[in-house]
C-alpha cells in the first residue's frame, strides 16, 4: 500500500470515529518498529524465527514505516 493509500485510510478512520488517529499512530510506532527490528536484524533478540517468518516481518515494517510517514503528513498539515 502507498503511503497516500495509508493516509486516505488513516482520514477516513478518523472521520468515521471522530478521532486523531494520526497521533496515536505516531506515539506507538516506535514500539512496533523496535519489535521488527528485533527480527529482521543479525543477531537480534527475536531473530531466531524462519526465514519465511523474518520476510514478513520485513514487510511489515516497510508498512508501518508508510503508515508512519501518512501519520507525519496529516499532522503537519494540521499545523
């Protein structure tokens, strides 16, 4: 998904439960990506898994990174 997709999605969401998601999306992200990390990197503390398993961490990551970057242009744009 592109990251404009991510932020349509994020928009709608927040129109529909009249919510700023963007801000919690932003507070918990480094949480997750931290996770990832500890999967997809050499040696890291969950990188014991399949190589199967690490690629869709991998991919996960890269979305969350989208998301993230979505959530960052919303903010901004509200000033």
């Amino acid at each position: 998904m592109t990251v404009e997709r991510h932020k349509e999605q994020i928009l709608q969401l927040e129109k529909a439960f009249g919510q700023k998601l963007a801000e919690d999306c932003i507070t918990r992200i480094p949480e997750k990506l931290k996770f990832l990390e500890s999967i997809t990197s050499v040696g890291g503390e969950n990188s014991g898994y399949s190589e199967e398993f690490r690629n869709a961490a991998q991919t996960e990551k890269e979305e969350i990174l989208k998301r993230s970057n979505a959530c960052h242009q919303i903010v901004r744009e509200r000033g």
